[in-house]
C-alpha cells in the first residue's frame, strides 16, 4: 500500500532517489513515529513471529517442509497462477482505467461501481458465484470448477480491481497537452505511447500489479469451493497452511508462510526496480 | 535532525512491542454479556463449539432454563469450526464448555492443561452427540450409490471435504478404510480400495460444510457426508438424498468441561445426557447416544418417522482404529500418514 500511496503521488518526480537525508520537523518526526509504531504493531511484529516461528526445525525443517511434494506443489501453482494473473492484470486492468477515464459511454457509472464489487464481496461467495457461473451448473456451459483453471479464474476475479484502481486516478491527472505536444512534434502513436503515456503510468501500473500479486498469493476463501484442493493439482498454499495447522505442525505452516513472505518481498522490489527503469526513460 | 528522526522511530518500536507485550498477558477475548436477566443468581456460560448443533444447544438452553440448575443461567457462545475453536480455545478464549466435531479438538485442550485428563472417562466416553457416515447422492439416487463398491465404479465423482485441512473430513475417509477391514480384507486391501477412490474424488472441499455446498451446487455424483448435515440439508429444503451403507463409522462428537469453569458448567454437561436434551439433538438428525429417548417423527430423514435405522454393521473410532491418538498419525500425518500418500500417489497418476 505504502508503495502505491507514495509512487503515484511522486510519480512525476521522474527518477528522483529517494535519499535517507533527513529533512524532518519536530511535526513529521512526530508523524514518522506514529507510522512505525503503527506499522509495527500491524505488519513488523506479527510477521517477525512467523519468522521466527518459522526457524523452530533449523534449515533441515526449512528445506524438508518446502520438498515435501504435496507442498512444493502447491507453492509451484499458487506462485505459478499468481504471477500469470497479474501479467493479465496489468494488461486488462490498464486497458479498463483507459477506458474509464478516457471514454465516455452509457453505462459508465455502472462499471466504475462493478470494478469494486471484488473488493466488497465476502470471498467465500465470490467462490459460490464463481462456481454457479463457471462450474459444473452453468449457465453458459462453461465448467472449470476443480481444475487449474479454477484457481486462475478465482485469482483474476479478486485482484480485478488493483491495476485498475491505481491507474486510474494517475491518468486522470495526466496532462493530455503532452501527448498532444508529442503527437504535434511527429510522434507515432506508439512513441507517445512509450515515450509519454508509459512513464507516467508506469508507478501506479507497478504499484497495482504488485498488490495484485500479492493479493493472489494470500488467497484462500473464493477457492475452497471452486478448486478443490486436490492434492498435486489445484491445492493451494494457504490449504496446505491450514492442513499444517490442523495437525499441529504450526511450525511447518510459518515456513512456508515465511517463504510466501520472501517471494512477495521480492517480487514488490523487482516490479519497483522496473517502475523506475520505465519512468526514467520517458 | 537525523537523531530526532531515528529517536521518534525507536520509540515507536518500543512502544509497540510493549503493546504485544500487554495484550499477552490479557484475555483477548472481551466476554460482552448481555448483563442480568433477573434470576435468583445470575451465572455467565461460556460455551464454545463446532457450529453445527448450534440450533439444537439453542433448545436445549431452553429447557435447562426451566430446570432449578439452569434458571438464571445466561449464555456467551462461540461458533465456528472445531479446529478453528479448539485452537482459540487454547489460546486463550473464554470457555466454560466446550463442544467439537471430534476428540482430537478435545485432546488438544486436554495438552494445555485446559481441560481434565479424565473427560472422557465417564459413562458416556466425553460423546455428547453422534451420527455417522452417509452417502448424499442426486435425488433419486440416478447412479445408483448404494455401497462403498459402488463409489469406485468408473465415472462416479466423489465430493468429500479435505482430511488435511479439516478434521471431520477424516470420518469419512476412516470409514472408507474401515468399510474394507470390516469385509475381511487386509490393510493393503484397504490401501487399495482408499487409492481407487481418491481416483473417483473431484473435489475435497475445505470443510464439511463447503463440501455440501460444492455438492449443491453440482459438483459430484456422491458426496460422502455425516447423516446430520445430510438431514440438516434436506430440513432447508434442498435437493439431495443420503444413503446409509451396510458398514459404516459412527462419528462422535465430545462435549467437556474445562478446569476451573464454574459448576454450572458440569451441571449442563450432565444434562446433555437427559432424554429430553438428547431429544433435541434428535430433531437435528443427530444419533442420541443415551437409550430411552424419545424421538419423535425427524423431518429430512429417509424415514422421519424412523429416522435412525441401525446399519449391519457400525465401526467406532476406538474399537476399529485405536482410537484417535492412533489413526491420526498412522493415516494422517502431512509427511508419513497413509492417506496423505495416497493423496499423493494419486495427485501425480492424473
């Protein structure tokens, strides 16, 4: 969240570092205080014990857990549907704030409102809507219920609105003069596009794919229905966590909890080192 | 400058993990009664529980009401599923009595010094209701389940919820296993059998109730259910029959006081075991685990007017498997367990 709140705010400070000079006032260090400790209580301490939770079997218990093959199974296809879900966001998601922002056409308010409903919706119905539509009953014939697919379309349904949402409010800001400007320079539409259009969104478009992501990774409700949660084929980490945790081996589910940490960190970081690269070169 | 940032930083640590510090060492859980009814002496129950005989311990709060023990007796409860419970349970939620879908929740409790070693040793064995394993089929049964040899025929897709994550889905595959021993065959034949019906599973859903709802829903020919949530789903009307195999395994669900609840706590439990509570729990479609009691005509039932016929032959948790400390970790450890491999083998042969 940190990542979107600060980026599309700064996002026309093109390439400018964000240096560890200090430059607080009594105010702003007051406020910086307030953000750590609250940070601490919500995100630091909790994900410390799972950290730590997780090095209770040493790095033989760390390596055993995550070979286990029902395991690695399951974190190969969570990673796996997670990554290709927010390659898909961060196409139909720009896509969708373009069209929002830039095009008027009856109904618009209508979708601005369903964009949302992902977030709003309990993810245990958005499962049973999910499996009324696409599973075995449905209306249209089209059955994905207990297959790969199902986890898939699960993971796009609840991580629709991210790219979308953080997109949209930075292309309503952008200057439309700049890429009349480079249209009137001899721009092609595709310079512009690259040149102009990307760099400026390209913050918001990182900012929402890695919320996007790291949404899919964590997802639990609107699965238990639809996927099944077979063994090798469409269990999912967080169902491996819970069956960790029903056995009482808390231990083995904060690892691969800990894992999931690890990749999300990474993945956030690698996506900010992109958003940078594609916003200096405009 | 830089000091005056890194300082209001610290302190934010600090007082963060003084935070986490003082929230240990409290309950978590805020006990908001709904203060004093007015009765000759006003005794707060914590009841914490598996969330299906919510309805039936509901009536049956009812009736105690009416008994001297019971009046003025009001209620905090707690519903959700059994492992979920237990776990809060231990973690320091507020309970008086606790009641769950299988012993191990129980046991769990028992390890935390929470609840006596010797809950089960009673006349009744700690079980305060009961029912067992059934198959729920379309209406009219159109595939025509009625054996457990009938769920491993070609084509038949099985809907069962999931042995790892839920502990009450593990009935269900017991009396799998136990359907085969029960025959005269060895463990390997039940090995045999178990994979071939991990063959037929399309879905193993996170809970039993998830799994009845993926059924409705029109996932699987059969799916293997507790005669309870069987009845329970034809009380709401919806399209389903059930079938009582030949062999099956009776479920136990345990009931305990915990160390230093109030006595009223024990009083309840000691009614449970009334033919009138366990009555209640009969309209339910819960097996009464006393004699006498009267049941009367139980909507939902094959038979409401006998709604609990007595299958040829019912296993039981400990005289079939050892008991729970035993078959939990034979069949369903995460690394070793027989099912979990089995989970595997056929993971990886589709």
């Amino acid at each position: 969240m940190t990542l979107g709140a600060t980026r599309v705010a700064g996002s026309s400070v093109k390439g400018e570092r964000a240096t560890a000079r200090s430059t607080l006032t009594k105010g702003s260090g007051l406020a910086l205080g307030v953000s750590v400790l609250w940070l601490s209580i919500l995100v630091l301490i909790p994900l410390g014990a799972v950290v730590i939770a997780a090095r209770g079997g040493g790095w033989h218990g760390f390596w055993s857990t995550l070979t286990n093959p029902q395991t690695a199974a399951a974190i190969t296809l969570t990673l796996g549907q997670a990554a290709l879900v927010t390659v898909l966001n961060v196409f139909l998601g720009t896509i969708i704030a373009w069209v929002l922002v830039r095009d008027s056409f009856p109904g618009k308010r209508i979708v601005e409102i369903v964009i949302d409903v992902p977030f709003a919706l309990p993810t245990i119905v958005a499962g049973l809507v999910l499996l009324g539509l696409y599973g075995p009953r449905s209306p249209i014939d089209v059955n994905v219920a207990n297959t790969r697919s199902a986890v898939f379309l699960a993971f796009a349904f609840v991580t629709l609105p991210f790219v979308v949402r953080t997109v949209q409010p930075v292309l309503q800001e952008l200057d439309i003069d700049a890429e009349q400007a480079a249209y009137s320079l001899g721009a092609s539409g595709r310079q512009t596009l690259l040149r102009v259009i990307l760099p400026a969104l390209a913050p918001a478009i990182a900012a929402g794919a890695a919320l996007s992501f790291a949404r899919a990774v964590s997802e639990y409700g609107s699965l238990v229905l639809i996927s099944g949660n077979l063994a090798l084929r469409t269990e999912v980490t967080s169902v491996r966590i819970l069956t960790y945790i029903e056995n009482g081996q808390t231990g083995q589910a904060a690892v691969v909890a800990t894992l999931l940490l690890v990749v999300a960190f990474l993945v956030i970081a690698a996506l900010d080192v992109v958003q940078r690269r594609v916003a200096r070169r405009g | 400058m830089r000091t005056s940032k890194w300082r209001w930083a610290g302190v934010g640590v600090v007082v963060a993990m003084g935070l986490t510090a003082c929230a240990q060492s409290s309950t978590p859980q805020d006990s908001t009664t709904s203060a004093s009814v007015a009765a000759p002496e006003p005794v707060t129950l914590n009841l914490v529980a598996f969330a299906v005989p919510k309805a039936a311990n509901n009536a049956i709060q009812a009736l105690w009401a009416k008994t001297p023990e019971g009046a003025g007796v009001t209620w905090v409860e707690s519903y959700g599923a059994s492992g979920d419970q237990s776990r809060a349970v231990e973690s320091g939620l507020k309970a008086d009595y606790v009641h769950f879908s299988l012993e191990g929740d129980v046991t769990r409790l028992v390890k935390a010094g929470l609840v006596a070693d010797d809950w089960n040793k009673g006349p009744h064995a700690g079980i305060v209701s009961s029912s067992v394993v059934v198959f729920a089929v379309r209406p009219g049964n159109p595939k025509h389940i009625d054996s457990w040899d009938d769920l491993i025929k070609d084509g038949v897709q099985i809907v069962t919820p999931n042995p790892g994550s839920s502990g009450s889905a593990r009935w269900n595959i017991l009396a799998a296993w136990g359907s085969v021993i029960a025959e005269g065959g060895s463990e390997d034949d039940a090995a045999a059998y178990t994979t071939a019906l991990f063959k037929n599973i399309v879905a193993l859903p996170g809970s039993g109730r998830d799994a009845t709802t993926a059924f409705l829903a029109g996932t699987g020919d059969v799916l293997l259910s507790y005669e309870n949530e069987a009845i329970l789903a034809k009380q709401q009307g919806e399209d389903l029959d059930y079938v009582i195999p030949d062999t099956t395994l009776r479920i136990d669900n345990p009931g305990a006081v915990l160390k230093g609840a109030n006595p009223k706590a024990q009083q309840w439990l000691d009614f449970l075991y009334t033919p009138d509570a366990q009555a209640e729990f009969a309209k339910l479609g819960f097996r009464p685990v006393i004699d006498g009691v009267k049941v009367g005509n139980v909507e939902g039932a094959n038979d409401p007017a006998n709604p609990f016929p007595v299958p040829k032959k019912l296993l039981n948790i400990n005289d079939d498997f050892g008991g729970w400390s035993a078959a939990n970790p034979k069949f369903f450890d995460p690394d070793n367990g027989i099912i979990t491999k089995i989970q595997v083998a056929t993971g990886k042969s589709s």
